[in-house]
C-alpha cells in the first residue's frame, strides 16, 4: 500500500517544508484547513498528517492541540521543527513599483510575525488573513493585474512563480514552528534526511476536581524521578468553566518502567493519563 502524507496546504506553505523534510518518495496531499487534514488521517484518506503544533513567537496551534486531544485516536509519531523565515512577494509584472502596492495577504500569524517591518514601512498598505502563507502566495500569483503582496516563505516564492522584494522581514531571527506527524496507529516515522536529536513522550492528564493540590502532586511524581519536563500546557475541556487537560511533554522516549510507573502515581490520585505519542524529534535548518 502506498503511503500517503496529507499537510496543511496549499503548495508552498511551511508545513510543505516540514513535510518535505520528513518524507521523501511518499505521496503528498495538501488540504486546506487543520480539521480537513486531520479527518483525512482518522477516516485513512493518507496515512499521515503534517500539521503546526507550536511557533516560538506567536504559541501554540489551539486548532491542533484540540482536535488532537478530541481524536485520541491519533498518535504523535515524529516531530520536526522548522525555522520560519518570512519574505514580502509580489507577481513579477510590481516587481519595480512593489512600493505601490494595495493590500498584503498572509497568515494571521505571519503578519503578526512581521509587525515592525509592516508597522514602520507599510503602514498605509492593509492586510488581510488567508488560511496559510502559501493561500496568500497563490492568491498574489492568480492577480496579476492588481497591485497585491504576499508574506510567505522562498518555497512559495518558487512555488508561484513571485517575486521576493524584501527578504527576512519578520521580527525575531530565531523564530521557529513545531510541526508534528499524526497516525491512527502508534508507528514511529523517522526522517531518511535528518539526524534525530532525542524522543519525546507526551502526556495528556486530567486532575479530580475534588482533589485540592493535585497538580502539584502531579509534577511531583515527574520531580522525585528526575524525569524532565520540556513543557506543560494548559486547554479547557470544553466541559465548563475552570475544567482543564494538561499537556506535558517529556524529554525521554517511553520506556518498561520509569514513565509507566509516573503514570501509575498519577491515577493513583484519581487523575486521567493518556499517552498521545512517544516519538523521534528531529530539526531542519535549511530553508
């Protein structure tokens, strides 16, 4: 059977960099919206999903985060991060006169990215959200009579066939996304391209409401063990105010004793626990 990676798409957007750098031969499907892609791996139109987790700068994806933790289902089997490098494009026709143009499209987080350049040298042009850079970059490409720029990456620069006219235009240099890969199953994918750079394990954890303390409890059967806790989040259960899940990622790969153990002590409080994938991370610098 053939195996196919679904990503937010459309060409050209970072995700596509993230995929790219994480499969090679495979097949490659782009969809439109985060849910889109995700349904596509539940019901097993493709047999991975590449989807934004985390931007150093702007935090995390909520859309993901929630539709992973609804469809538990689906495992965290790789994870690689990107830097994002966001570029001001026009069609080829505004190359000389990109100064005039009317309306800038991209990413809301993109924009938000890029505030400073936008604030102190296009204060007077608008912007307007799209679904992903890579949607603003093909929109600019499909109007060329109008005088329309796009903030996205050098992919989709080449992708379109735009001009860059400002390289580098966002806010901080070390501005990076997390892309996971999600499958039904718990199989873990490792990059043929890059070199892992260690495992993560993340946990998905619900306290009692009647159990004063338990998050610290929680922690402490993470603490007592020296098992170190790269990040631990928070997300409304969507069953009222004041109920929480807790993401926690672990620095370690799952193991016969330790985790499982941690996890024992855990529901030994009344707490839930849920492994959502432990996995291979990797990091991609060339972009």
């Amino acid at each position: 059977m053939t195996t196919k990676v679904g990503y937010l798409g459309p060409k050209g957007t970072f995700t596509k960099i993230a995929v790219d750098a994480l499969f090679s031969g495979e097949e490659k499907q782009s969809y439109m919206t985060i849910p889109e892609c995700i349904d596509a791996v539940k019901h097993g139109h493709v047999t991975y999903g590449v989807l934004p987790l985390e931007n150093a700068l702007e935090g995390t994806v909520n859309v993901t985060l929630d539709y992973l933790i609804q469809y538990k289902m689906l495992k965290i089997v790789s994870e690689v991060v990107v830097p994002i490098r966001q570029h001001l494009m026009v069609h080829p026709d505004h190359r000389d006169d990109w100064k005039d143009i009317t309306t800038i499209y991209s990413h809301p987080h993109a924009i938000a990215q890029c505030h400073r350049f936008l604030h102190n040298g296009m204060k007077h042009v608008p912007t307007e959200t799209f679904t992903s850079t890579g949607a603003a970059a093909q929109y600019v490409s499909e109007h060329p009579e109008s005088k329309f720029g796009a903030i996205a990456n050098t992919l989709a620069a080449t992708e379109y066939g735009l001009d860059i006219v400002k390289e580098n235009i966002h806010d901080f240099s070390n501005n990076h996304t997390r892309f996971v890969v999600l499958h039904k199953n718990d199989i873990q994918w490792s990059s043929p391209r890059l070199e892992s750079k260690g495992y993560k394990t993340t946990l998905m954890i619900s306290l009692p409401t009647d159990h004063a303390g338990a998050l610290h409890q929680v922690l402490s059967a993470f603490a007592w063990r020296k098992i170190n806790l790269s990040k631990i989040e928070s997300r409304p259960m969507k069953t009222g105010l004041g109920n929480y899940y807790f993401l926690v990622d672990v620095e370690q790969k799952m193991d016969d004793i330790l985790i499982p153990n941690t996890i024992a002590e855990i529901e030994a409080l009344g707490c839930s626990a849920e492994v959502l994938g432990s996995y291979p991370y990797f990091i991609c610098e060339n972009v």
